[in-house]
C-alpha cells in the first residue's frame, strides 16, 4: 500500500469492510511507519504568511489546528466513514459529546424533535432537559410503534433521534419505516449505533441521515479510552456540524483518536465473536429468568425484525428477575468471573444494574415508562469461553433462589 492509498476512496471504496477496518484512513508520513503515526501536536507551522492565510480562508488543504484538523484524528475519521458507508465523519470526545453534537448542530428554538423513551440515560437527558432550556421542544414515544411515529410528527418537527437495539431494553426499532417516514415529511433521523456498530447494522443502508457512536464501546472494545462519532454527508459535516465543532470544541485527543484506530482492526472479529457467545449465554439463560431481552432469541418479540436489519444482534441484552432491586444486586454480587461495572461492547464480561446506574438520573416515572424495572440486569458478553461466563452466571442464579 501507497503512502496515501487508504486516504483515496476511489481505491478504498472497492474495498471489503474487514480491510477497510485494517487499512482505511491510513495516511503514511515519510519515514514509511507501518503503523499509524501519532501526533500530539495541538498547532501547525507555515512556510510563509501566504500560506497560512490560505488555509484559513479554506483555499488551500492544509491543517491549522487541533481543534480543526489532526493527521491521527483524521485517519480515524476516514476509517469509520469507510466502515459506515458515509461520505464523512468528524471523531468526538465521547459518545455524549457526538450525541450533543449531532442535535445542537442542527437546531434551533422552535424546532421540535421526536425522541425513542427507551435510551441511554444522558440521551433522556438531552432530549428531556438540555433541548428544552434552548426552546427546543421534545416529544418521547415508544419507538417499537411505528404509528407512533406518525403521530408525534408537527409542523415543525425537525430530528427523529433514536438507537436501535436500545439500550438497555433491546428495543428494534423499524428503520426503514421510520426513515422513510422521516425522509417524506423533510425530517432528519439521527441513529445511535453504539451497541452494533457498522459490523452488525448499517442504518445509512435503511434510510438513515445520520449515524452517531459513543466509540468508547465496541470501536475501542477494550475500556481504555473516551472517543465518540458522527457520520453524514459532506453537506451535513462541514456546513452544519464543523461550524458547531469548530467553535465549542467537543474535539477528540490524538491519543484516543489512535487507540481506537487500533481497536478498529479487530472489531469485526470481535463484534462476531461476541454475538456468538451472547448467544450462547442467553440461550443458557432463556426461560430460567422471569424475562429475558435478547433480540437474537426467538423469545424477543421483536426477533424477526432484528434479523431482518442486524447480521448479528451483539455482544449486550437484558434480562429480569422477578425478586426486583433487591435480588438483582444479590445477583451482582455473587458473580465471581463478570464484573459489576456500567460499560459495555467490552471484551470482558460486564453486568449491571440500570435502574440504579446508568438510568439512575432518569427518576422512578421515566424509568417505569420506558420499561428499565428494579429486576432489571444488562450484560455485556465478552471475548471469554462462554463456558465459563454461564457456570458463573448459573451459580449466581441458583445463590439467589433462581
């Protein structure tokens, strides 16, 4: 490979995902480094005043600052835009930080967004309090009704913003019905990807306008660092989201911009393995607890609908136990190989408890509402023998009575 071949999406394009995953973005310096370079830089020299005066005017390619333009920011940038099928993508501090962007970018007082209720907490936090102190009005519905959709959209509707499979009730979410709607009445959809990445979904290929990551999970995979995403068009990066990136700074640092580079070259095998053994391990689980929430079981009622738009249905699922808050943290408790903790796309084995973790500021009533109940338990399944995570998820569920 060339020097600049994995910056030229004439030959990158042609590529399969696996090597565009291993080798887009990649841009050589001229030592020749195998590796991507990494650059901690925070400014840039010119060789003449012209030069600089150019740049800034936006006449000529060149970097001016950090919080502008990175060489290891911007490989990764091009490595997910690749993988997503977009035409770009501008890297984040952290999964919130491109969720905020994403919004704010595009709008405006007045403008009203339809949310799914069933989110990631600080998601609810930024459709049910930060839009609405800027005079942006919200409206939540369960996202599996596609009627509801139809229902919720007003004159001045602007952003549909939803995840699908969400977290943590692994509601699916229709996107082809949903986009196509969204497309008919001139209303943008913003996707949260997270908990499949472009490996398992691509909601671009279902309608989508805009598909946003916290790649702190499945990207990096290995809980080392904070990094975030959002792809579009061109149109939509550079007129509406770098002008709001340019000027509040929610800008990914080099080092985490590389380390995710690196996390990127085993996500496809990482997300398929995963998948396997989250299989695995619910089909273990299936019909011992009180619910169980995994959209690749036939006991998901939205099963055929996650077939139909996922390849695999991830490394992540919940499930309920019937003893509420205080059975599910005797639970967390007697685990001995999985970790209590609040991530997830991890290659460990992670668990939680939502109600009182990462929906804990959503309250008692937007948590009933969205279905994350005090039985409620996410698991996140690892790179680990699935053997082995089941024997300790099954002594933990006999510990408790189950």
């Amino acid at each position: 490979m060339k020097r600049k071949t994995g910056q030229d999406r004439s030959i990158t394009s042609t590529w399969r995902p696996a090597t565009q995953a291993v080798r887009g973005g990649t841009a050589r310096s001229e030592y020749g480094e195998t590796s991507e370079a990494l650059f901690l830089n925070s400014g840039y020299c010119y060789d003449n005043a012209e030069t600089a005066a150019a740049r800034f005017a936006g006449e000529d390619d060149g970097m001016t600052y950090s919080r502008l333009q990175n060489p290891t920011v911007q490989m990764l940038e091009e490595r997910i835009a690749l993988m997503e099928g977009a035409e770009a993508c501008r890297a984040q501090a952290t999964g919130m930080a491109a969720m905020t962007t994403a919004l704010l970018c595009q709008l405006q007082t007045g403008d009203h967004v339809v949310a799914a209720r069933a989110a990631f907490g600080s998601c609810r936090w930024l459709t049910d309090t930060l839009l609405p102190k800027f005079g942006i009005e919200t409206t939540t519905i369960d996202s599996r009704d596609n009627q509801a959709w139809v229902g919720a959209i007003r004159s001045n509707t602007k952003v549909f913003f939803f995840e699908t499979p969400a977290n943590p009730t692994m509601d699916i979410v229709d996107m082809r019905f949903v986009c196509d709607l969204a497309r008919a009445h001139g209303i943008t959809t913003v996707v949260d990807n997270a908990f499949a990445t472009s490996v398992l979904q691509r909601p671009l290929e279902f309608g989508a306008d805009i598909v946003a990551y916290s790649a702190t999970k499945m990207m990096d995979g290995q809980g080392r660092v904070l990094a975030g995403a959002v792809c579009g068009t061109d149109q939509f990066i550079n007129d509406k989201l770098l002008p709001f990136q340019r000027n509040t700074g929610p800008n990914l640092s080099p080092f985490n911009a590389w380390v995710v580079l690196k996390g990127l070259e085993t996500l496809d095998l990482r997300a398929m393995r995963q998948s396997e053994n989250a299989l695995a391990v619910g089909r273990s689980m299936d019909g011992r607890v009180a619910v169980m929430l995994h959209p690749g079981l036939p006991s998901h009622p939205q099963h055929n609908l996650a077939m139909a738009q996922m390849k695999a249905c991830g490394p992540i699922f919940s499930f309920v136990v019937d003893g509420g808050r205080r059975q599910a943290m005797d639970l967390l408790n007697a685990l001995e190989l999985v970790d209590i903790s609040n991530n997830i796309g991890d290659s460990r084995s992670l668990m939680t408890h939502p109600a009182s973790t990462t929906h804990h500021g959503v309250g008692p009533e937007g948590r009933e509402a969205m279905g994350v109940v005090e039985g409620m338990l996410r698991l996140n399944v690892g790179l680990e023998d699935p053997l082995d995570v089941i024997a300790d998820i099954d002594q933990a569920l006999t510990r408790v009575g189950l």
